[in-house]
C-alpha cells in the first residue's frame, strides 16, 4: 500500500480540487486582521483584477498625500484673492451706475414710536445694499452716499441680519419740534432745495391749520345762531282757576 503523502502527484491533485479565493476573509482565513488588503493573499484573482486593486490602493494613497485644505482665517472664512487692477475698475463703475440708478426704489416707512424714540425703516435693492459695509453699524455719510436721504437726527441703531437691505433707524422723540431740522442728511448740492420744499410745505401745512380753524370758528358761531332761533317763545303766566259760581236762594 502506498504512502498518500509521499506521492507528489496525488498531493498536487489534492491542491488542484481546493476552491479558489474569493478575495474576502473568510473564517478560516490566514489574513491578520490589521494589516488591510494584502495583494499576496489574491494570488488566484484574475491579472486585471489584481490590477484594479493596485490602482484604487496608489488612488487612495495619492489623495491622502496630495489633499490640499483650504486655508481660512480666523472668522472661519475663506481668505479671498486680492482683485486685479480691471476687476477693481469694473466693480468701481458698477457701483457709480447702481448708486446713479437705483435710489428711486428706496421705500422709506412711516414714522413709528414708543414713550421715548420714534423709528423708521428703509428698505434698499438688494443690488445698492451690496455697497454699503457688512457686519456694521453705518455712519450717515456712508447711507447718504447711495441714497438715503432724510431729515436730522436718524441714527442706524441696528442690524437686521436675515435682510440686511432693511436698515433701521431712531432718533428722539419729536426730535425736529425740540432742535428743527439743523442737520439734514442730504447731499450738500440738494441741502437748499430741499429746505425750501419743507418750509413750503410747512406754510402749506399751516394754511390748511388756519382754515381748519376758521371753519370750526364758523360752524360754532352758526350753532348757536340756530340754536337761538329754535328756542321756543316764553308763554304767558298761566290763569289763576276760576273760583265756583254762588248760588242765590231767593225766599218763596
């Protein structure tokens, strides 16, 4: 009887029958768990197979070397890159024909107040907003330079982040009755004018005053005529009651 394990070609024959690698551990996998995927243990895999893995291993490791992170500052944003000299000039003309076009819709709110200042908003394009500083409060030259034109004491108390087009202003309570409108924030070229259709319109408001007056004057003075038309006459004082007639008895 022969020896099994001393014939070389059934033991080739046996290492012929075995199944072959799938390229995943199994459970009697010699693999060490910590090292990865180790080409040597895929030595039945197809060449281009072998391949592949080659490629995703060196990909792999080509990103981890070469990735690039970006560089922020310490807000956490990203640095931007200083503009050339020909974005600077076209950036500088837009803002000249924004500022030139677009103060016309600016909507500006009615006033509104509390015990101690009265309010306002004034809602921008978005497009002229973009001019203005972000993350700041705004002097009054920085909002009159693109268009906000109004009368003395508004100050921009708050920024509004969600729509930061919308600025908010404030100022004291019936500011312009206690110090007039010493400072209005116009352009130095439209100051005169402007002052001039305000005391216009300030005579207007009190020539409409003035015959508000003079009509309730007239209306009361014509009261109380009527009223002393249908007064009714004073009647005469009434009778005094007529007293029983006496009966005579004349004697049979």
């Amino acid at each position: 009887m022969s020896n099994d394990e001393n014939n070389p070609q059934l033991h080739d024959k046996n290492e012929n029958t075995q199944p072959l690698s799938t390229g995943k551990p199994t459970g009697g996998s010699a693999i060490p768990k910590n090292e990865g995927t180790n080409l040597k243990e895929y030595n039945n895999l197809m060449p281009k197979t072998i391949e592949e893995i080659k490629e995703i291993q060196a990909r792999g490791r080509k990103l981890l070397i070469k990735k690039k992170y970006i560089k922020r500052s310490r807000l956490g944003l990203q640095q931007q890159q200083p503009k050339s000299e020909e974005e600077l000039k076209l950036e500088e003309l837009q803002r000249q024909k924004d500022i030139k076009e677009l103060p016309p819709q600016i909507m500006y709110s009615p006033y509104y107040q509390d015990d101690e200042f009265e309010y306002r908003h004034v809602v921008l394009p978005k497009n002229l907003a973009r001019w203005l500083p972000q993350n700041r409060l705004l002097k009054p030259k920085e909002w009159i330079e693109v268009g906000v034109h109004q009368s003395s004491g508004w100050e921009h108390y708050m920024i509004y982040k969600p729509e930061s087009h919308i600025l908010l202003f404030k100022r004291e309570k019936n500011y312009l009755g206690k110090y007039g409108d010493h400072d209005p924030q116009y352009p130095p070229d439209q100051v005169e004018e402007i002052r001039q259709q305000q005391q216009a319109q300030l005579q207007q408001q009190k020539d409409i005053e003035q015959q508000q007056q003079q009509q309730t004057a007239a209306d009361d003075t014509n009261n109380h005529s009527s009223q002393t038309l249908l007064t009714p006459p004073l009647l005469p004082a009434p009778a005094p009651p007529l007293s029983p007639p006496h009966h005579h008895h004349f004697g049979k």
